[in-house]
C-alpha cells in the first residue's frame, strides 16, 4: 500500500483488525542487508498513532479475555496453521529484509508456529511489545503466545529494519477471523516507543538484543511504566 504517489510502497499500521493508513511526517527505508536495494518503507509514527493502537487494544482486550482461555487456545492454533501455509513465503520476507539464510529464516518461521501452538500462559492486560530485528517474527510469536493465551491485547512495535513478517501475521489473524484490536501494529522508532510509554499500557516488554532493551527500558522507567526485557 502507497502513502504517496513516488517511492517505494510502504507498510501501514495494522488496528482493530485493519489496516491503517497514516501520513507522517517521516519515514524509514527498510533495505535488503545484502544488496542494498530499498525494498519499501514504514511511516514513523509518534504519540498520536501510539494512542489510538493502545485505545483499540485497550476496547478489544476484556473481548478477548471473556471468551476463555480454551477458546484462546483455538484461535492462536489457527493462526499458527495458516501461518504453516504461508511459511516458504514468511521465510522470503524475513530473508530480503534481514538477510538470513534460506535455513535461518525457515527457522525463524517454524520457531513462530510451535510459540503459538504452545501452552505457556503469561499475564493478561494491554501490553506493548517491542521487537528488534534479531528475531523478528520467531521472537514476537514468542513473547506474544503466552500473553495472548492469558488473555492480553497487544500493540506491537517491529523494528523499522524488518517490520514485513509482523504485519503479515496481522493480516493472517483477521484471514482466521481473529476479534479486531486483539493485535494492533505500530510503525516507528523511538518516538513510537515513547509514545506507547505514555499511552495506557500495562507493561512493556522487549525483545532482542541487551543493549537497545536498556535504552527502552530507560523509556519505560521515565513513564512509570513495567518492563520486561526478553533478551535473544
């Protein structure tokens, strides 16, 4: 989807179960690693976006925590079947965008169906998850299955370097019929962080890398915000 008429296309937001298009003010070319070719581009959101992700999350998620754990359990399970469909795609993506090996980047994708095939329960609530680049789509589904199955409502944050496979599960949970604001996408870089730390969330969690984990939970310390840094 194209927020201007010249340039590569851009990947939107995802909220309440659709897409949505925003015009910022910036915006972040996401490069293949190995040929430098710019592939498309994400909009750097802010406070206004993180918001608006945050109130939807915030409307869907006592939807999705009344409808049971069991009934949780059916729904992540679907995700993680088509999921299983689109795997040489998800695999592609996670490889022109990150530059992994055909082996790493299937890896990643099988690694992400069994998080979300799994059983572990974390904490319910609205939660905002950052993920770094290091494991962008296997990292998310497994910080996301054990609050998902608690019944949490998430706006996820990706790396602006590998953003693809995050919104692409997305699209896939509405494609199984997902309730909409159970997952919300939010573009961006620091300032998108800020603006989740600001927002009404339960906690922050981050996955990836140590040393940009510390300078988020900076973030969060400023706000009053809980942390929980998931390292790789």
């Amino acid at each position: 989807m194209d927020f201007v008429s010249e340039g590569p296309g851009a990947i939107p937001l995802w909220m309440n179960g659709h897409a949505f298009l925003t015009v910022c003010d910036s915006y972040f070319d996401v490069t293949n690693p190995l040929s430098g070719v710019v592939l498309h581009r994400v909009p750097l959101a802010g406070a206004d976006e993180a918001l608006q992700t945050v109130a939807a999350a915030r409307l869907a998620q006592p939807v999705w925590a009344e409808m049971g754990i069991a009934a949780r359990r059916v729904c992540l399970h679907k995700l993680a079947d088509v999921l299983e469909e689109f795997a040489a795609h998800f695999a592609g993506m996670l490889s022109s965008e990150t530059g992994f090996d055909e082996a790493r980047a299937s890896g990643e994708v099988v690694a992400a169906i069994a998080a979300l095939r799994g059983s572990a329960v974390g904490e319910t609530g609205v939660v905002g998850l950052v993920v770094d680049a290091s494991r962008p789509l296997a990292g998310l589904a497994e910080a996301a299955a054990p609050a998902l199955m608690a019944g949490a409502a998430l706006v996820i944050k990706p790396s602006p370097k590998a953003p693809s496979a995050a919104y692409a599960l997305c699209e896939l949970s509405a494609q199984v019929d997902w309730p909409g604001g159970v997952l919300n996408l939010l573009q961006g870089d620091s300032e998108a962080i800020k603006g989740l730390c600001a927002a009404e969330i339960d906690r922050l969690v981050y996955v990836g890398e140590a040393a940009l984990g510390e300078k988020i939970g900076e973030l969060a310390k400023t706000s009053g915000k809980p942390f929980e840094m998931q390292t790789q």
